[in-house]
C-alpha cells in the first residue's frame, strides 16, 4: 500500500459531523455555527426500524435541556423534495419516541446545516401541503462569522499550549475554513489553522485536530493543498491505516445496515480506483458480501 496516498470514503464527513455531535452533552451544540440553542441533555439514536439504507435516517437528534427535541442535518447537496424527506425524518422519530415514558411532551425543531458551496437561494425550507407544514431553520456555513471567536481561542493556546479545549472550541477551529464561500479561500484558511494547530503541545489531540480538518475540507482542497495537510499528518505517523481505524471506532456501534454501505462505498472505491485484488476481497469478506451483491456492485459501477 502506497502510505504517501490517502483516500478517504464518501461518507467519512458525515461520520466525523456525528462522532461530534455524540461529544456535546452539557454544551451548546450549534454556538460554534451562530445558532443559539438550550444545552444538551442527551444525544438520542436516530435508528428507525424500517429503515434499509444510510438515507433513511436522521443525522442527529439532541435533547436539549429545555425540552425540545433538535433534529439537525448536514447537506451538501440540495434536491428538489428535501424538505419532504426532512419532515420524514421527523415523523418517523416522533414514532420512536412516542410512546418513551421519559417523555411527555414533543416538540421537534429542525435545523439544516449547508455546505459552503451552497447558496440560499437555492434551498427551500418549507414543505406544505395543507394537512401538514414543516419548516426547518437553515445555517449556511458561508455566512457564519466567527473570526473574534477564533482569535481568542488560538491566543488562548499561545499563552498555553498545555490548554484543554472544549468541543465548542475545537468546532470553532474545525470550522472555520468551511465559513467562506470559495475553494481557493477554504484552503487557504484551512492551511492557517494547521499551523494553529500545531501550537497544541498534545501530539494526540494535534493529530486529532488536523485528521478532522483534513476530512471536512478535503472536497475543497487542490492536490497541492491535500498534499501539504498530508504532509503534517505523515509527520505525526499518522498513516491511512490509523485514520480509517479511528472511523472504524466512531461508527462501531452504528446499525448493522449502516456499517454495510459504508463498506459498500469503500468496496467500489476500491474497485473503481483499481486496488489490489487482495484489498478488494479482504472488503468482500469484511461487509460479508455474497456472490449475487458483488456482482450487483460491479454492474452498479459499470451502469454509473
């Protein structure tokens, strides 16, 4: 295996967005993102028993201590009946909460978090179909401004390379290369934060930090900018193998559906980018594939 390439599946940024999101318990999950909300008091499943695919579920659920059940999305992409699918997500939650004796009442509000590349004029955040009106609030990443916000937090670990931060910090630092609106400024921005980074004096959190970075913005990154983000993680060792371990354990307890199509994206990652045959039969046997679902697979890579 090549350890000076790094190829990281389809749905790695949404692993990463729920690894986080499972740490804000006793925090304001969205202040990072300028969206004022009460504290967490639990991160509840968005697991739904019906569900046969990853796009079938919710991408977290919080249940803030005043009550309300926050239902929050990360979109990178916008489709026509999106806020259909949303309202979805909703119903089906409140089915599996329904009839929970923790809980007395409901009330569900939604939140979509948008990629930098999209634009509010392209998003719809209403469906209403007379019987039934959903509404979820929006937050484009574009537009957010938290510059004074990461000033202090970088002097902070200046004046103390020692300094634990808090998971709204390291969001605000995570971040802040997705609040603008064009690749070229993204990279920029990302490299400054590596550098900010690698004032930490933990090599484990440094390491942390920067492969979580790398992973938000990579889509935004020319292979100049993915090379030189690479380069510092190569020289903390950290290695391709220790990266995909890291989502190996963020998504260890994820429904056995779930972890099936990730191994799915990386099986016909793997075929598509002409791995070793090795590589691609150690997936087959890893996602427990059957004869029938690999040649379904490679007919579905020849079709696309």
């Amino acid at each position: 295996m090549n350890r000076d390439h790094i190829k990281i599946h389809n749905n790695s940024i949404d692993i990463v967005q729920r690894f986080m999101a499972e740490k804000m318990v006793g925090q304001f999950p969205l202040k990072a993102l300028s969206y004022e909300t009460a504290k967490v008091r639990e991160v509840l499943s968005t697991d739904l028993p019906d569900v046969t695919t990853k796009d079938d579920k919710a991408d977290t659920l919080y249940l803030l201590e005043d009550g309300t059940f926050l239902h929050v999305e990360f979109q990178t992409t916008t489709k026509k009946h999106d806020s259909f699918r949303f309202a979805g997500y909703v119903f089906g939650l409140y089915n599996k909460y329904k009839d929970d004796k923790r809980f007395s009442t409901f009330t569900f509000k939604s939140v979509v978090i948008y990629a930098p590349h999209i634009k509010r004029s392209s998003v719809n955040s209403s469906f209403d179909i007379g019987a039934i009106h959903y509404h979820h609030d929006t937050v484009f990443l574009n537009e957010i401004k938290q510059e004074e916000s990461y000033i202090q937090i970088i002097d902070k670990i200046r004046q103390n390379p020692e300094v634990k931060l808090t998971d709204e910090e390291k969001m605000v630092i995570l971040y802040k290369p997705l609040f603008n609106t064009n690749k070229e400024d993204i990279e920029n921005d990302a490299i400054l934060v590596v550098r900010d980074i690698l004032e930490l004096s933990d090599e484990s959190e440094k390491a942390k930090l920067t492969g979580t970075l790398f992973i938000l913005v990579r889509k935004y990154l020319s292979e100049h900018g993915r090379k030189r983000i690479w380069e510092v993680l190569k020289q903390m060792d950290i290695i391709k193998e220790d990266i995909q371990k890291q989502f190996n354990q963020w998504h260890y307890e994820r429904s056995k559906v779930e972890q099936k199509e990730l191994l799915k994206e990386l099986l016909m990652d793997a075929i598509k980018d002409g791995d070793s045959q090795q590589s691609i039969e150690r997936l087959i046997k890893k996602g427990n594939f059957s004869e029938s679902e690999v040649e379904k697979i490679y007919k579905e890579i020849q079709n696309r």
